[in-house]
C-alpha cells in the first residue's frame, strides 16, 4: 500500500533541499508525494527553469501566503495549510530548515496526529534573537523524525531528551543538490549568466575576485553594525575585486544609511542558483552571513569568511573551509587577507556529504513509516 508524504517548501532554499528527496522519492515503489509551496516569499526566479533546473516537477500545491510579520505570516500558514490536510489527509510531514514554513506546518501536522519528519534537524546557534533558531527549537520539540547533517546536531538532539532511534544522521540534502547541480553546470553554455562579464573581465585582467552575500538583520538592519561591515569590505575591496548580488533588504539599507562600498565592489541584484553557484565556486573568497553558503562553500573547498558572531553549522569551521569572524572590521579585513595568501590545505568535505543524503532518508521513512505507534519526539 502506498503512503503519501507532503513535502513542505516556501522559500527558494527550501525547494532545493526537497528537491533530491523528490527524485529519490520518484524512484522508490511504494512511497509517494506531494510539494506544497507555501507561498511564504515571493522569487520571481522560482519559475518553470527553476524546477526543470533541480529535476522536479513544479508544486501540487501552492497557497500563495506571502508576506507580512512572522506571526501573521506562520498564523497564514497554519490555515492554509490546515484545511488541505484537513481534505487529503497525508502519512507523514516532511519539513526541511528553519523558515517560518516549517514552523507553521509541523505544529499544524502535529496537531492533526500526523507524523513529522525534520530535514536538517538539530542545528543550534545558541542565538534565540535570530528567529531562525526559534523555528528550529519549536520544531524540533514536536517532529517525529530528525535528519541530521552533522555529528552537532545528533549532540543537540541527545542533549534535548530526544530518542536516538528517532535521529539519523544521514549527511546534508543541500549537498547533494549542489553536486547535482555542479554537475549540470559542467555542461551548460554559461554565456548568458549575469555573472559572467565579471568573471570573464577578471580571468582577462589576471584577477581573482570575491563574492559577498549579507541578509541577515544583525548585520544589516543595524546601522552601526553594517557600516563597520561596509568599511571592511570597501577596505578588502581595494586589493581584490568583489560582486555582490544585492538581497533587497539589503539594497534597502545601504541606501537609507548611506554606506559607501567603493568603486571595486560590483552590485547586482539576486541571482539565479546556477548563475550564482557559477560565480562563487570560482572565487577566491566567499563573505557572507549566510547558513547555507557556509556548507556549499565547504563542500567545494572554497574560502568561507562567515560575518557573524555564532554559528549552527560548527562542522564547517572544525573541518571545512570557514572562518566565523564576528563584525568587527579590523578582524574581517585580517581574517580575509591571511586566507588569500594562506589558503586553507587541511579542510575537508564532513563525513556523509556525498550526494546521497535523501536516498539514505527516503530508506528511513520507508522502514519507520512501516511502524506503529509513531516513535521519537
């Protein structure tokens, strides 16, 4: 007998860590699914090439949610999200990271005595004023079923009363797709990317370069806070050409406090995964604040200066490619210049970052779908 699992997307990210779940799940015989796009952002890029990129069919569902503040938006959610279970009631729950998405569909699950299962489970910041680590505590105190990435999060999971026949350490989903689309990537005709005049203006004056990503509110909502940043990277800027897609809260704030980058910082606004993932797997140094571009870039050993204080993912710093370095400028500028004449020769993929992560997961959900009651959190 068949079992269906809803698979819970809202965001960009989200669809690229269900997307090798998605094509491990079309192989297998006896488990079936549906995508629910939540609506949660709004990505003009997250089009019919969005999906043929990542070898998924486009969403079953989409509940077009959007915006609004992180109660209304989770509060949206929940109702949508509620009366679709309500009217085809699924086997399972599969949530993946930490947006408000996944927040908002594991309680509802949860409620309903449908099992949950957590993607990316485990991951502590320690920061309780980033909402992101919020969303992860809820959800985690009610899954099922936790998909870890790295040996930390098994940690935390133990620590936190959790079952350890309920946790698995499987490796990274978002692994694999990076090497799925890596590979594709070998193949494409990048001529069209927006990011190749750069590239290609760099590889002709015999530059490296740098690629910066900022979004999160601590460092950009903060106007101190991003202008310490600002000089840093106008500094570093001076001696190695950088590109910086522009996240349009970020866009926002440069202009209303007025930070000046300098003229060796090229802005652009987002960009398109392959495109981006064209640009940075080539850079000399990634700076960013990002979660998930800290494990990409471990995964294909490129230099990581993570921008900020603490960190979820320690297995990057410990083994990988990153350096946490805080916000503060002079530290910045120092952390970056001693990778660029040092590059890091002693960092490593972790341990099950193979590309295989959703076929060990959809292994799992098959066994522990089978039994009853439902086991762990």
């Amino acid at each position: 007998m068949q079992k269906t699992i809803y698979l819970v997307a809202g965001a960009r990210p989200n669809f690229m860590k269900i997307a090798p779940i998605v094509r491990a799940l079309k192989a297998h015989p006896t488990l079936t699914f549906k995508i629910i796009h939540t609506g949660q952002h709004y990505d003009p890029e997250m089009n019919a090439v969005f999906f043929e990129e990542l070898g998924i069919p486009q969403p079953d569902i989409f509940m077009g949610v959007g915006g609004g503040s992180h109660a209304q938006q989770t509060a949206k959610i929940m109702i949508a999200f509620e009366q679709y279970c309500q009217s085809k009631m699924p086997d399972a729950v599969l949530v993946v990271g930490d947006v408000n998405s996944t927040l908002a569909c594991s309680i509802v699950a949860k409620k309903m005595q449908i099992p949950v299962a957590h993607v990316e489970a485990g991951l502590r910041s320690g920061d309780l004023h980033m909402p992101e680590e919020i969303n992860r505590l809820v959800t985690d105190s009610i899954s099922d079923w936790f998909f870890v990435t790295e040996p930390s999060g098994v940690q935390h999971l133990q620590n936190e009363g959790k079952s350890d026949s309920a946790i698995f350490n499987v490796g990274h989903v978002m692994i694999d797709n990076l090497l799925y689309q890596a590979k594709k990537l070998a193949h494409m005709d990048t001529r069209h990317f927006a990011t190749t005049p750069f590239k290609n203006a760099q590889a002709e004056a015999g530059k490296r370069y740098g690629v910066i990503t900022l979004h999160r509110p601590s460092n950009v909502d903060n106007a101190e806070t991003f202008a310490r940043i600002g000089q840093a990277l106008k500094a570093i800027a001076q001696k190695l050409p950088l590109i910086f897609p522009v996240h349009p809260r970020t866009r926002r704030n440069l202009d209303k406090y007025a930070i000046d980058l300098g003229p060796n910082i090229t802005l652009t606004g987002p960009l398109a995964y392959m495109s981006f993932l064209h640009l940075w797997k080539d850079a000399a140094v990634v700076l960013t604040d990002s979660g998930g571009l800290q494990e990409e870039t471990t995964a294909l050993g490129v230099p990581c200066i993570t921008i900020r204080e603490n960190t979820e993912r320690p297995i990057t710093v410990e083994e990988g490619s990153n350096k946490l370095v805080g916000t503060d400028s002079t530290t910045i500028i120092n952390e970056t210049f001693n990778v660029l004449r040092n590059p890091q020769t002693a960092c490593r993929r972790p341990e099950l970052w193979d590309g295989r992560a959703a076929e060990r997961i959809v292994a799992i959900l098959d066994r522990v779908l089978d039994r009853s009651p439902v086991q762990g959190g």
